[in-house]
C-alpha cells in the first residue's frame, strides 16, 4: 500500500512555531556519555532513564542504547554562528585522552557551502559543527 502525497500548493492548517525536533542518540556507557557532552558544554536539562542536554535551541536525548552499527552511522549537525570559538573550546578538551575518542577534525570549507569541524561522540556517533553562513542561505 503506497502513501499519497500531499500536493504542495494544498494548505494544511496545523500549528506551527513551537515544533522542535529531538534527537535520540545511542551510547555505550551512558556516564562517559554524560560526561562527554558536558564537556562539550552541552546543559543537562533532565536526567533519569536517559538524559537530555541542550546547546542553544538545539536538544538532543541520549539513550542506554547501544547498536554498534546503529551508532557508527549515526551523524548530528549543529549549526553555531562562531566555528572557530567552538573548535578552541574542542580543541582544549583533549578528548581523545579524556574519553577514548578519535580526534576532531578541524574546521574545513566542504562542498555544500558550510565549514565544518567532525567530532565523533564514545559510542561513535559522528557530530558536524557547521557554521551558519554569513548569508544565512543553509542548504
């Protein structure tokens, strides 16, 4: 049974402006998890069962789950206005010693118009720090 799609020129009246989509990532030892995203600088907003931290407007839900390949291939991005602050925040954190991770990768111009800097979470989830382009055009 296929889906019917819904004709873009049809309006639909549903509320907007409050809508914010969150997240849920996987981890393999949920308190180097914790720890790993506070470092980052990440707010712990909730913990219990899992554990919420926020970054600006953006929140992300980390799980007790845990999937090798689930989480290898697994990628976030979180548009900053200030790339280069955030890569001297990484940067200083050594978190390969700290928390067994490989090391960032430091901000480069990709070729979808955003410079990025790659930084890979315990479990492996991979995390593209984009910055938010001077023109605000984000494709």
């Amino acid at each position: 049974m296929g889906h019917s799609a819904i004709p873009r020129n049809t309006a639909i009246n549903i509320p907007s402006g409050t809508e914010r989509a969150r997240a849920f990532l996987p981890s393999e030892d949920f308190e180097v998890s914790k720890a790993f995203y506070a470092a980052l600088g990440f707010t712990m907003v909730l913990e219990g069962d899992v554990a919420i931290f926020a970054a600006g407007e953006s929140e992300i839900i980390l799980t007790r789950f845990y999937q090798k390949e689930y989480a290898e291939n697994f990628m976030m991005q979180i548009l900053v206005d200030d790339l280069d602050t955030w890569w001297t925040h990484i940067s200083s954190l050594n978190l390969p010693e700290r928390f067994g991770v490989p090391a960032p990768k430091e901000p480069a111009m990709q070729p979808w118009r955003l410079r990025v800097a790659y930084v890979i979470d315990p479990c492996g989830v991979l995390w593209h720090f984009a910055e938010r382009p001077a023109d605000g055009r984000i494709v």
